[in-house]
C-alpha cells in the first residue's frame, strides 16, 4: 500500500471496517470514538492509495462496491491476526485488563447477568463490561460483541460455542389477578384470559414465542421481556415468563406449571480469535460459573410455589 507506514494501512483499515459494518460513517464514528469527517478522511486516503472506489454513497448509507467487498475480505483477515497476536502476549499471571462487550437477550442480560457482574468487577478492577439486551441476533463476525449469549447454536462460521444451561419457561399472572379473576383448572381455561406476550413479526428467534402453542392471542404486547414483566406485575393479564426472571417477585404466581411449560437453551458464542484473550476468557469462564451455581433458578416454575397451595389450580 505505496509507502505508508504499517499503523497508517492498517489505521485506514480499521476506518474502513467500522464503515462496512455500520453502513454510515455517523455510525463508524461513534464505534470508533471519534469525527466522521475523520473517518470520511480515512476512507479518501484509502481510496486513493487503492485507487479503488470501495462505497457506494446514497441516501441510505455505504454499501460496499465490488473492490470494497473484495477488500473486506482481506481487511477481516489482517483484523484477526491482530487480535490473535495480541492475545498471545497475554499471560495467566497477566492483570486482566479491557473491556468485554456481551450481548445477551434482555432477560438473561438485565435480571440474571447484570447484578452479578459486580463480583467480577471487583476482582479485576481495570476491567470493563458492557451488556447488550435486545432480542434481536449479534454479529460476533462484525465484531457487535466479543460474547453473545443466544437461544441457539451458532450459525456463523469461526465461533465457539458452549451450551450454558436450558431453562423452563412457565405461565404466571399476578396474585391480585388471579384472586379477582376466573379460576383456572385446566389448559382450556387459559383462553378466557388477557394475555401479555410479543410482537410477533419483530421477534427473533420466533420460537421464543408462545402464544401459538397455548392458543391465544396476547392482549399486550413488547419484544422487550421486562416490560411484559411489569405490565403482569400491574395485574394486566398472564404471562409466559423464563422460571429465572419470575422468581424474582413474590407477588407472581405459576399457574398450570404441571400442565404448560416450555423448555428453551441458552449458548454462549465467541468468536474464535477472540477466545484466546485473556480478559474475554476470564468474562466467558465467569458468566458460565455463574449460570452452573444457579442452575436450579433456570427450572423451579417459583422459589416461593411450594408456599403458594392454590397456584396449581389456577
């Protein structure tokens, strides 16, 4: 790449990247912490030295050309033998230093990791963590997160992947509903009663919805499982809800868990230059330590339904 120092190319790589995977260079600079027009210069400099035009600009974004996409190929490769480079610097008596970015679906990310993530930070105090909660698939090849906790295997190409637990999802509603509402005995009675669940055409994966399977038609709707959560707290309705997230609140109650209940996966992928970091394997061997100890809070339909005589029947 003519005479440019070796941090320069691979300065305008890096640039380059960030604007293939985030498709606009407002995007690509806040990634990367910095201007766009910075990275608009980046990318000139790039052009020029390849004399290749790598983006098609339109109103929509950057969608790369035929020499980008040519590129990026090339580009990823140089990307992963830096990161395995740098990681075979680290030592196991290396200070864990960094910042590890997990995303996670938002019930497993917000109520189960995230208030244990303070006993990591404690112990390896120039760590950074980062929880991403969405619905929606991360791209460890795109470099969105270095850990993605998902309800399947990995369908890209150059991750590890471990099965962190399965764990059982079950219908619940709210004391209050249930004291004030119909009485529930079998699965037939759960039609007559206002269900909370998820948009439909805006869910991924879709098999972690329900709806079909018991026969109804949620009332209330979120792709975000916290807000469901909270509009059965309110008494709104019932729910299916993860075992995990619901044993949580007291005031929740299992209902039918004999007869409905749904059991779903948890994996944990990384991307395979990635899991010879040190700050990212002390993250990964933490998040499945964590999941192992509290295996059980995955299963029971409550931690309160033993005390709780009447939730069988409704």
């Amino acid at each position: 790449m003519g005479n440019k120092k070796p941090n320069q190319n691979w300065n305008d790589l890096r640039y380059f990247l960030a604007v293939a995977r985030a498709g606009t260079l407002s995007a690509a600079a806040k990634q990367l912490g910095t201007e766009h027009t910075t990275v608009a210069r980046h990318i000139q400099a790039l052009e020029d030295e390849l004399n290749s035009r790598l983006f098609h600009k339109s109103n929509s974004g950057y969608g790369l050309t035929d020499a980008g996409a040519r590129l990026l190929a090339g580009a990823e490769a140089i990307e992963s033998a830096y990161v395995v480079a740098k990681a075979a610097t680290s030592s196991e008596g290396q200070t864990i230093v960094g910042t590890v970015r997990i995303g996670a679906p938002d019930g497993f990310g917000s109520v189960f990791l995230a208030p244990r993530v303070r006993t990591l930070t404690d112990r390896h105090p120039e760590l950074r963590i980062e929880i991403l909660t969405t619905a929606r698939p991360f791209s460890l090849l795109k470099r969105e997160v270095d850990i993605a906790i998902a309800h399947s295997s990995p369908e890209q190409m150059r991750v590890v992947s471990r099965r962190l637990t399965d764990h059982r999802t079950y219908v619940y509603g709210s004391r209050a509903y249930l004291n004030a509402a119909a009485p529930i005995g079998a699965r037939e009675d759960l039609k007559q009663h206002p269900f909370i669940g998820y948009v439909e055409e805006l869910l991924f994966p879709p098999e972690i919805s329900f709806s079909d399977a018991i026969g109804v038609e949620p009332r209330i709707r979120s792709t975000n499982v916290l807000a469901q959560l909270h509009a059965t707290l309110s008494g709104s309705g019932l729910c299916v809800l993860p075992a995990f997230v619901a044993s949580g609140y007291p005031t929740l109650l299992p209902v039918l868990s004999e007869q409905v209940s749904f059991t779903r996966s948890y994996h944990m992928h990384i991307h395979e230059d990635h899991r010879r970091a040190a700050h990212v394997r002390e993250v990964a061997a933490f998040i499945a330590a964590e999941v192992e100890r509290s295996r059980s809070l995955f299963h029971a339909p409550t931690a309160i339904s033993a005390a709780a005589p009447h939730s069988a029947c409704r």
